[in-house]
C-alpha cells in the first residue's frame, strides 16, 4: 500500500497494453469459457432441466414445457391468466398498463362480462383478480387455486365429469408454498389439462 | 405468510453480512491470507497474460486513468460484435445485426452496469453476443465498479500516497468473487429448472394442437451473474418475470439475495477498513431503515390492490396482480421490486409500469435517493458522500472544521461531493423536462394521464443511477431516447465515480487530526440520525415537485 508505482514501464503506454490485455483475457474467459463450462457442466448432469423442462406424451412428442403456459381456446379445459401476446413463447412481455389505463379497465370489465356468460353458476364476487389480470410475462404457467375451483362447474358442465372429480383434480396438483413459506400456493394449468384430457378419454 | 416470508429472507440477508464483508475484506485488504493459496496461481497466471508486472499501488489519477481505459476497450470490442453478430458463429435463430444508435445504447447500457435494455434479448441478440457482450460486461462492470468503491474507502481509511492497484483489485473481484459465486449460483439454478442450453428455439405442439415456439438459451448463467453483479439486463424481454429465468419462489429468494449480499456486506466492509466496525454497522442501519420505509410503502400499496379493480365487484382480495406472476403473489413481487431498486440492480419480476402509484413512488424513491444499498459499491460511497456532507453541516452549525473519519473536511473535497450529489438530479431533471418539450420524447409515452409523466421520469432516474428497471410501457427503442439515455447513464457513472476518487485522493494525503473529546463521533446513534436526515432532506428538495407531478398526482385521481 505504501509503493507507489514509479517504476520503469508504468507510463500511459504501458497501462493501455495492460488495458487492452486484461480486456481481452476478461473477454475469452467471462464471456466463452465462462459460460461454455456452466452449459456442459448443467447439460451432463441435469439435462431435463437444462433443456426446459419438457413434457412429452406417451409417443415422446414435446407437448410444452411445463414451466411456460400454454392457451386453451377451449371452454372444457381450465384456463390461465389473461396474455396479451397469446402464450406466444418466442418472445415475452405485456402490455404494461398502468392501473390507470382506460384501456386496461376496459379490458377488465370485459373480461368479467365474459365471465358471466360461460360461468353463470359463479357469481363475480367468487372470481379471483388474478384469473382476469395479464401475467408479467405472458407466459404463467399458474393460477391460484381459487382460480382453478371457480372453473369446475363450468367444465363439469361442458364435459360431464363429476364436480368431486374435477375437486380432487385440482386438489391434486395444488403446489404448496415453496419449503412451506416463500410464494403462493398454485396449480400448473398444463400439467392440470394433461389429467384433464386423460379423464376425457 | 406474507410477512414472514418477507422477514425470513431479511433475516438471511442480515446473517449473511459478516460473513460475506470479512470474505471481501480479506480479498481486497491486501494483506496475506488463507484465500491466496487457493486463488494465487490462477491470478498469477492472469497477471502473466495481461502484462501486469508490477503491482505497487497507483495515485487516484492513476487509478482513474486504469479503470477508464479498461472500459474503453471493452466498450470498443462489445459494440462491433453487436453490430456484426449476424456473422459470427453461434446464432442458431439467425439474429440480424443490432443498429447503430440501439447498440450504443445497449453497450452504454451494460459497461455503466445500468443494463437498460431497449432491445429484448430473445429477438435482438445472438447467443454469441449474449455471452461475450452481455455476460462478460456483467462481469467486468460489476468488477469495475466494485474495485472503485474499494479504492474509495481506502482513500478514506487509510494514510499515505495510494489508494491500491485497479488491475489487481479488478482481476480478484473476478477470480474470488464474481466467478466462483456465479458458477455456484448457476448450477444452483439449473438444479431449480433454469435452462442452460446452446439450442435455438424449442418447438412444441400443445395439448390443443397448436404449435407453440418457446425460445430458450444459455439462460442459467446469465442469471446468476445477472444478480451478482447486481446488472440486471434479462436474458428474455421480460427479465425475471420469465419462468425460464425465474421458475420459482425458490429462485427467486436466491436471486434476491444474490444480488442483495455483496452491497449489504460493503459498509461492514468498509467498517473493517476504518477498523472501526460499529461505522460499518451505523452506516448499514441507515441503509435498512430507509430500505424498510421504501419496502413498506411498496407492499402495502400493492396489497391494497388498483382501487378501480377493486371497485367492479370481484374478489380482488389479492392485490394488484396486473403485470405479477402467480407464482410471487404480492410479498415475492414487492420484495424484488424493493430489492431490485434499492441494489440499483434493475433486473425485475413483475412489471414496474403496472404498479399502483404509490409502489411505482417506493421504486422511484430509492433510486432517486441511490444511497439504499446501491449497486457494486455506488451505493457505498454515495452513502459516505452523505455522511461526509452530514459532518459538514453539522460542523457549521456549531462552528468547529468538520472531521470525518480524522480528517479535516476542507473546500476541495466539498466542491468534488457538490458535484456529485448535484449531477444526479441534474441528469434526471433536465433530461426529463427536454423529453417533455419535443415529439420525440412525448411520443413514446403509453399509458395517458399522469402515469406517462411517471413513465418518462422513471426511464432517466433509472438510467441515473445505474438501475436499468423500466417503465417498460414506454417505446423507448427509438434514437431520441437510445442516445439520450445512453449519455444519462455514461455521465450518471464516470462523473461519480472519477469525482469520488478523487475525493478518496485528497483525503489519502491529509495530515491525520488527533481524536478529543470535542470531536463529533460518525459512529453513534445521533450520527445515524443526521445520516438519514440529510439523505432524506436532500433527496426531498430535490424530486418533491417532480415526484407530485407523476405518481402522487395519479393515485389522488384513482381514489
């Protein structure tokens, strides 16, 4: 701490070489070794997860991937949260409305006239804020419990299967809080449609 | 469950400190230790390949000159990679190259570790230029960042001529710090469902028969570094609101606290250099008080949910979950958005525009004010900037030469610190008000009323301190903002940063004034009083009239 560095050599010049040297080896080894060590080291020992996480039906085919949600079009099957871009997974995003935004209460208010005319069994007062405000990312795989239970007498409905049925399917995978304390309790609608669908059949 | 959630990972946070400062202090103290045999090959291996032979300590001008360059290298070779990564290998999904004023901007954006991203990285990046320019800059400004506030509080802790040797502190902020915790946290990740792949684009057919494309990457060790560097650049649009990036409460604890412990452990770090540990400690209280207000204000205002919402008859007990995961709920979401602001990291898990305005307000606050934690270091030494103007006014009022730390506070230092604590606002207001003038600025806001007011602030105060959150309504990839953006933040960091060194220079070389009882103690109660005040009384006169235009105006409308 005491030496001060007048030794030959530590003149302007020598600082850019060693600048530009240091940038360099920082380069190669942040940026390629880096992470080339990180994706062999995760693809060796836990390839599933490195590749995300896919599910596949009995014939190995992808059907999603069970961290990004998917759209159901159809009324029988549960349904996620609003998505402005669809689930379209290659990109992400939302609108970003402010709580202000005409436009976004707008859209609120739509979605709860369309509650009511698929759920007539539910009154609004039952359906979760959750269910009809867009994701961050667009892509949540989740909704609330509370949102899964207020769809079962519609899909019980629409499909014929027993509400007790559909009860212990949602019960079934409700996902706890993460080591009994951190997040939401939540149920991951594809997994849930995949049960679904085998029901079906 | 809400708040004991909340508390339990403050309550980590906390035990984590000590251990962390006395690992940091040990690396950069200088002084042999246990972490030398372990690392020391590897680093002399380093300092071989980069030419550094001599490792005696530099003068502050020295050190500005080092680190300066060292950025200017790095910004050079990361801008032509972006502009021509269209051509280099690694671009399984045939990504075209980045334009000229969004590059500069992009490359601004990572090498001042502010990680504003006007781009969104699944769409406008090849892998390639995700890890030698994103990632590798998440490093070496994380690293760059983190051996200034070192040499600072050497500067102010110690006596003699130097305030170290930037290209030594700069490779062991890598090779004991910054490389081992992210290989660790990455494989932690991947083990919790973050994916780390080279394989473009996934495809799938859903369960309704419709393809589905999902892109995907190296996503695992950015997102480590991500946090730890405390960048906050997302490897997807939406950051760490992404499943992939932040598949669970799990992951998003760690990546909490992984960008929290580095700058939470500094002022104990600094303590250790003062060899004074309880001005570390008073130093970091300050800091968590004024966290805790800011934390507060966000999740109860987000747990009251949009009045409007709540008004149409749902059950909106929740909260606001516009722009949230399910996942997070309120208590994770709050918590990162507290975090992410305060650590100046601005990675984000739910979008900061779809706040209700009185979060939108906490967000805002604690980057305006920059001295709750901060980012590698920033937050340090703004934070004993205050303290040194809190001794100063203190020593006015009873008409005594002010002292800090058992130095005499004299006008060139106070001049240095004027600048520094007036060029943040300086670059917010004026900024902001010249968006508000032209076209060019006005347009790009989306959401009317008094929440496009906040939309504008938010992007320059966010680009002032070095944050990188966004009000990310905003259409804010156009050259107006790319390039007024990326002077915010290149001058919101080198102005700082060289001002602070220099302070730390001219304090090196004073005279050291003996302690009597007459001299006003940094390390008590009272001191950790007037520290909060003139945070608070600063950053008051400074952004209230601004702060009443955006969102206070804007929550008085919605009731």
């Amino acid at each position: 701490m005491n030496r001060i560095a007048n030794l030959p050599g530590s003149t302007g010049i020598s600082y850019v070489a060693i600048a530009v040297r240091a940038s360099i080896v920082f380069i190669i080894l942040c940026g390629i070794i880096y992470p080339l060590t990180c994706t062999g080291i995760a693809q060796l020992l836990m390839p599933h997860n490195a590749n995300g996480s896919l599910i596949k039906d009995s014939s190995g085919n992808a059907i999603g991937s069970e961290l990004i949600g998917q759209k159901f079009a159809d009324p029988k099957y549960f349904q996620g949260r609003v998505s402005s871009i669809d689930y379209k997974a290659e990109a992400s995003g939302s609108n970003n409305y402010a709580p202000s935004n005409p436009d976004m209460l707008q859209r609120t208010r739509d979605s709860i006239e369309a509650w009511k005319k698929d759920n007539p069994d539910v009154p609004i007062s039952k359906l979760p804020v959750a269910l009809i405000t867009n994701s961050g990312s667009g892509l949540d795989p989740h909704i609330t419990p509370e949102s899964a239970e207020v769809q079962i007498p519609r899909i019980s409905k629409l499909t014929g299967v027993l509400a007790a049925d559909l009860e212990r399917l949602v019960s079934k995978h409700t996902e706890s809080r993460d080591l009994g304390v951190f997040g939401e309790p939540r149920v991951n609608v594809l997994k849930l449609n995949i049960e679904l669908q085998a029901l079906l059949k | 469950m809400g708040i004991l959630q909340i508390v339990i990972v403050l309550a980590v946070l906390v035990a984590l400190v000590k251990p962390v400062g006395n690992y940091v202090y040990h690396v950069f103290s200088n002084e042999p230790n246990r972490q030398d045999r372990i690392f020391g090959p590897f680093e002399r291996l380093i300092y071989f390949l980069i030419g550094l032979k001599s490792r005696a300590g530099m003068t502050w001008k020295k050190y500005a000159l080092s680190f300066l360059l060292t950025n200017i290298v790095l910004v050079a070779v990361g801008y032509v990679i972006l502009r021509v990564q269209q051509y280099l290998p690694l671009n399984p999904n045939g990504i075209g190259n980045m334009e000229q004023t969004l590059s500069f901007n992009t490359i601004i954006s990572f090498i001042t570790n502010t990680n504003l991203q006007d781009y969104s990285g699944e769409t406008g990046l090849s892998y390639f230029s995700q890890m030698v320019v994103i990632m590798m800059m998440m490093f070496t400004s994380a690293a760059t960042g983190f051996s200034v506030a070192i040499a600072f509080v050497r500067g102010i802790t110690s006596k003699g001529e130097t305030i170290g040797n930037f290209f030594e502190d700069f490779v062991k902020a890598h090779t004991r710090i910054f490389l081992p915790a992210s290989v660790l946290v990455t494989l932690l990740l991947v083990a919790l469902q973050v994916p780390q792949t080279l394989d473009p684009t996934l495809t799938v057919t859903t369960l309704e028969g419709a393809v589905q494309s999902i892109a995907i990457g190296p996503v695992a060790a950015l997102e480590s570094i991500k946090h730890i560097g405390t960048n906050g650049g997302g490897f997807f649009g939406v950051n760490s609101a992404h499943p992939f990036e932040n598949p669970s409460p799990l992951t998003n604890v760690i990546e909490i606290l992984s960008m929290w412990a580095l700058p939470a452990s500094l002022p104990y770090v600094y303590g250790r250099f003062a060899k004074n540990r309880k001005q570390g400690w008073v130093i970091f209280s300050a800091m968590m008080t004024l966290f805790l207000l800011f934390l507060s204000l966000i999740h109860f205002s987000e747990l009251r949910g949009n009045p409007a919402i709540n008004a149409m008859g749902i059950d909106a007990s929740q909260g606001s979950m516009e722009g949230k995961e399910v996942r997070f709920g309120i208590p994770q979401s709050t918590l990162f958005t507290a975090v992410t602001t305060a650590a100046t990291t601005g990675t984000v898990n739910n979008m900061h525009d779809t706040l209700t305005p009185l979060g939108g307000l906490g967000a805002l606050g604690e980057m305006m004010l920059n001295v709750v934690f901060g980012g590698k270091g920033v937050g340090l030494i703004n934070m004993l900037m205050y303290a040194i103007l809190g001794v100063f006014l203190c020593g006015l009022m009873v008409g005594r030469t002010p002292e800090f730390l058992g130095r005499k506070i004299e006008p060139r230092e106070m001049k240095l610190i004027a600048v520094a604590i007036l060029a943040h606002p300086f670059l917010i207001l004026v900024p902001t008000a010249i968006a508000f003038m032209t076209d060019l600025g006005r347009g790009a806001i989306t959401n009317p009323g008094a929440h496009g007011i906040s939309q504008v602030l938010y992007q320059y105060v966010s680009s002032a301190a070095n944050n990188g959150s966004g009000f990310e309504g905003l259409a804010d990839n156009t050259p107006f903002w790319n390039i007024s953006t990326g002077l915010v933040m290149l001058f919101g960091r080198y102005i700082f940063m060289i001002a602070m060194l220099a302070v730390a220079g001219s304090l090196v070389r004073k005279q050291w004034v003996p302690e009597t009882v007459g001299t006003f103690r940094t390390d008590n109660k009272l001191f950790y009083g007037i520290l909060i005040g003139t945070v608070l009384i600063i950053g008051a006169l400074t952004f209230l009239p601004a702060i009443v235009l955006g969102p206070i105006a804007e929550h008085l409308k919605l009731g």
